[in-house]
C-alpha cells in the first residue's frame, strides 16, 4: 500500500461566489478586486476555491431587459456563499417615478442584510484632511441598520400633487434589537466601546430607538457606551475621530456620516462596506458607478479590494488580514495612488502594488 504524504491537501473547501460588476466603475473594480482574490485562493495551496459565478444586475441590465435585478441574480445570490457587488446606477436612467434604480437596497432589503459595516482606517496620515493622526489613529466602524429607518419609505407612491409629500421613518423593535447586538458583539472583537448615534432630543422615533439600546447594552456590561446627536457627531468625527470605536445608528444617518468618515482617510475610494443578515452577505465598495471615468481605467479599486478582504473575514476559514496588511504596505509607499487621491496609478497598476505586496 503507498503511504501518504501529510502535506498532500485534502480536497479544497469551496465557496460559490455570486460577483455582480453592476454599471460605471463597478466592472473596473470587480475585474481588480478579482485579480486579489484569486492570488489570495493561490496562496491558500488548494486549501480553498473560489467559483465566481457572475450575474447580471444594475442600470445597463435595466435597459437591456427592463429589470435592473433579475430573478435568476436573485436565485444565484440565494444559493452563493457570498456576494461581490460592484457598484450600481446611473444617473440618468431612472424608473417612471423619478427615482434612481438602486438593486443593491433591494438586496438588502429581499435578504434581510440589516448590519451595514462601513470601516474605517487611515492608511497613510498623507492621505486625511486631519493632518495630525497617524496610520491606525482612525480606526472606527459605522454600523448602519440597512433594511428600514427613514429608507423604508423609498417605495411609497409617487406624489400625485405638488402640495405636500411625506416619508416615513420606520423603527421596529426587533429591527433595532438584532442591530444593536451586532454592533455590540462586533464591538467585543475589537476595544470594547460602542456609540449610539440619534436624534432622540427631538424625534420620537429616536427616542424608541434609544430606549431599545439602553435596553439591549444591559446584556453587555463589558462594553463601554455613549449616546451622541447625530449632529454633534458629524461634529466629533472631525473634531476627534480616534474616540470612536464602533458607532451604531439609523439608515440615513448612516449613510451620511460614512460619506463623511470616508473624507478622513482619503475619500470614497478607500471606503469598503458589508451589508450582513442572518443568512446572507454582500460585499461592495461603499463609492457609486462615478460614469465620468468608467472605463478610463483610474478608478481606485481600494475599497472593492478592501470589501473583498471583508468577505474573507466572513467565510469559515478564511482570514482578511493578509489582504489588508498587502494594502497596507502598498499604501505607505506615497506613490501608490490613483488620481482620486493626487496620484498617477492606474487601476490595474493600483492592483498589482498591492498584489506585489500579498
């Protein structure tokens, strides 16, 4: 009988992966973020493999078929392990209502991806506004309920006269509750402090949402807590970004403090995100389709590289850090920037610094 050599792999452990390029710089940052993702399925020795699986989704599919998220992406995106998303919309191709296509809320929203994860860190203290902290000295994540807040009210009618329009916030318990313990248990994993970020001085809604976060932190006497006006902290995240920790609050507020966090490390470029459920998970830079440039090749492809390490810290038995330390040391070289951000790289040259680097 031949003997066995231990270091022979047993058979890899396989994930489906649903990619969605989506529309504008989308495709340019999925075909980048893709390049990292098989080096890193390299590096894994056939421990891991990865089957892409791409699916048809965005403005450009609306066009095409008259369905900007097709039921065959959905079924696909149901099945998959994860999900890659690029970036969707355009700004002009809209529905009969006025509004921009957005398939990516109705991901969210279809499977429940209620914690929206948008990190934050500088890489290079070059790149803040801020010039005063160093590499590491922000270093902070919004967690932005993502499937109700004052979004819930995106597919009421459309105004029938031009005297009055109203949109609903909706705030639910068990929405705010299961929210609250992802922020709290994200917060264990990291120094332990969460802020709640509301507008409880005025809004009844808010003080609900208050009352549920006072009542869930009690199940976490571990984890340090603070409350602060959704003004005031886009006030403090200026003033004193390093104080954060893990900041929890409504979807609109969400969606524009991580607009704003994103400012301080080197603008939307570099901002990767999660939309995370119970069952399910998408992955996407946190920056639009920017049509202006599609195609040019000098989008900064940092934030869908970024999201993909995000995703690795998702799967079982896979580990975004040695992606994010690649970025890292790509990144402390000043001259690895793409022109968002005053530099000359190009997207594929962006990538293969950091490729160098894994």
């Amino acid at each position: 009988m031949a003997s066995v050599d231990p270091r022979t792999p047993s058979s890899p452990k396989t994930y489906e992966i649903a990619v969605l390029p989506g529309d504008g710089i989308g495709v340019d940052v999925m075909a980048a973020c893709l390049r990292v993702l098989q080096a890193y399925e390299a590096s894994r020795d056939g421990e891991v493999c990865f089957q892409l699986v791409e699916c048809a989704a965005g403005a450009g599919e609306y066009l095409r078929s008259g369905s900007a998220l097709p039921e065959e992406t959905v079924d696909t995106c149901a099945r998959a392990d994860a999900v890659l998303l690029g970036a969707m919309g355009l700004p002009e191709v809209r529905l009969p209502d006025g509004k921009e296509l957005t398939p990516q809320i109705d991901l969210r929203e279809q499977f429940e991806l209620y914690a929206g994860l948008r990190p934050t860190y500088l890489y290079h203290q070059d790149d803040s506004p801020l010039r005063e902290y160093a590499v590491g000295e922000i270093d902070f994540v919004i967690v932005r309920e993502s499937t109700e807040g004052l979004f819930s009210a995106r597919l009421s009618a459309a105004v029938e006269d031009d005297q009055e329009v109203r949109d609903v916030m909706r705030i639910t318990r068990q929405g705010s509750e299961r929210l609250f313990r992802a922020a709290f248990d994200l917060a264990r994993t990291r120094r332990r402090k969460v802020t709640l970020v509301d507008k409880a001085n005025v809004l009844p809604s808010m003080v609900f949402l208050r009352q549920i976060f006072d009542e869930v932190a009690q199940s976490y006497p571990d984890v340090e807590t603070e409350r602060v006006y959704v003004d005031a902290a886009a006030l403090f995240l200026v003033q004193r970004p390093g104080d954060f920790d893990v900041m929890v609050t409504e979807n609109m507020f969400g969606d524009i403090l991580s607009d704003l966090a994103s400012g301080l490390i080197g603008g939307m470029g570099m901002a990767p995100s999660a939309d995370i459920g119970d069952r399910c998970a998408v992955f996407q830079p946190a920056h639009g389709t920017a049509p202006d440039i599609a195609g040019k090749g000098i989008a900064n492809p940092v934030g869908m590289i970024l999201s993909v390490a995000m995703m690795l810290d998702w799967l079982p038995g896979t580990d975004g850090h040695t992606i994010r330390d690649a970025v890292a040391a790509a990144l402390a070289n000043p001259e690895n920037r793409t022109p968002d951000m005053k530099g000359t790289l190009s997207t594929e040259h962006m990538t293969d610094a950091i490729l160098n680097q894994l």
